[in-house]
C-alpha cells in the first residue's frame, strides 16, 4: 500500500512538473512570438519611410526579401501636384524656427487629406508635393477621389490660414494641378537608396498644371484625362488653353469650383 501510495505521488509530482514544463515553454514561445511581431511592426514602419504602407504589405504577404524582389508595372495613375503660391518671398522674412513651425503644419493637413482620401504621398519638393492615386491598388474612382482630396486641402489651408492670422503669421495660397495618365510605379533608386516612386509624362503635366494655377487666378486646376472621368461631379470651368513647356499643343485645363 505504501509503495502505492509511493508511486502515485511520484506520477503527480512528474504531472505537476511536466504542466509546470510546457506553460514556461508555451510562455517563452508567446514572448518570442511577441519580439518578432514588434520587430515586424518596427520593420514596416522604417519601410513606410521608403514605399507606401500598402506596398510593405504586400511585400510581405508576398514573401519578397527586399525592393529589388518588386517587380515595376505599368499603371495608369492620377498624379496631384501642390505648391505653395509666394512662399519664397515670405520665407526670407520668417525666422528659421517659425518658418519650420509653418511648414510642418502646412504639410500634416495636406497629408492627411491626400491618406483621407486614398491616395499616397510620394514625396516633398520644397513646398511642394507630390501624391498620387491608384498607383498602390487598382482605383476607378481615382481622379474623383483626387478632385476630393484637393478640394479638402484647400479647407484644410483655410482653416489654418486662420490659425496662422491668430498668431500674426500670413495667410499661405495653394495651387494644385492633376493629371491622370499611364507611366511606371515601382521601387526607383540607387542601391543606397530606393523609393517607390511613378515615373512617366503624367508627373510633368500634372506639374506644369499646376503652374497655371498663378496664370488663372484659381487653385485646383484639372485636364481633360480628368476632367472627362468626372462627369457632372464637380461644379467645372473652362479655362482658355495655355502654352506649358515641354507641350507641343496648348494644354486644355478646368478649374474646380467645389461638389456639384
């Protein structure tokens, strides 16, 4: 009875310590689990800096080891092209750290309109940016989602003009150009540093567009490649055709007034 009793407390003690065993194996298990998924998350923001959040997840969903694993496409993209109008000036009579003030603030709201409203921001050029739409994921909404994202960058802009008049700083104009048209989306660069960027005509066009915003006297200027996928959308003017360089034929714009 006593060998018995012996051997059953043997066989709990051996339970116990096998329990004990796997729930410490399970919970090193669960922090490994837990460093990788923050290493992962890490990895993909460092990533975001480079490509747009949509092209790191499909990279990783796709098992691609780097940039040059992503193959480039051919797309047909709406691109946005913002600036600001007379900024040059009035930044040679703002300190450097207003000055700085201004600009992060001019470019978080512009951003988050252009993520608002399903597109990317490519990249700052001085202060000017560039964004496209339906470059990441096929989109046929794009040039209305694009329309939209400019008409809601101008309010933000009034907003923060507003902001700005509060504390003594002037008031900062927008003019934005669109073009939609086919080019190359992919991860562009040296081997120090690549980018997915979108490469073509559409990018100029979109650029010298946006030009002739200073030559209409508006802010939100569109082609006809937009303007003809917009329907009756949008409250639209014709603006008289205008010479752009690198354009052998006068560029056809409309001006947008706002939601029809």
């Amino acid at each position: 009875m006593t060998l018995l009793l012996w051997l059953a407390g043997a066989a709990l003690l051996a339970l116990g310590y096998a329990l004990w065993w796997q729930r410490r194996r399970q919970a090193a298990l669960q922090r490994q689990l837990d460093l990788a998924a923050a290493e992962l998350q890490h990895l993909q923001q460092a990533c975001a800096r480079l490509a747009p959040a949509g092209v790191v997840d499909r990279m990783v969903a796709d098992g691609v080891h780097g940039a040059a694993d992503l193959p480039p496409e051919r797309k047909v993209v709406t691109a946005l092209f913002s600036d600001l109008v007379g900024f040059t000036a009035m930044s040679e009579k703002l300190e450097p750290a207003v000055l700085a003030r201004v600009l992060d603030g001019y470019f978080q709201r512009i951003s988050d309109a252009v993520h608002a409203h399903s597109g990317h921001v490519s990249t700052w050029l001085g202060d000017g940016m560039l964004a496209y739409f339906g470059a990441l994921r096929p989109n046929p909404w794009q040039c209305a989602d694009a329309v939209r994202c400019a008409l809601a960058m101008v309010e933000a802009m009034r907003r923060y003009n507003d902001e700005l008049a509060r504390d003594g700083l002037p008031a900062l104009a927008l003019g934005i150009g669109i073009h939609r048209g086919p080019g190359l989306a992919g991860m562009i660069g040296s081997r120090e540093r690549r980018e997915y960027g979108f490469v073509g005509r559409t990018v100029n066009l979109a650029a010298r567009v946006q030009s002739l915003t200073r030559t209409h006297g508006v802010e939100i200027l569109v082609t006809s490649a937009v303007q003809c996928e917009l329907g009756d959308a949008f409250r639209l003017d014709a603006m008289p055709p205008e010479q752009v360089k690198g354009i052998d034929a006068p560029v056809p714009t409309w001006a947008v007034r706002g939601a029809a």
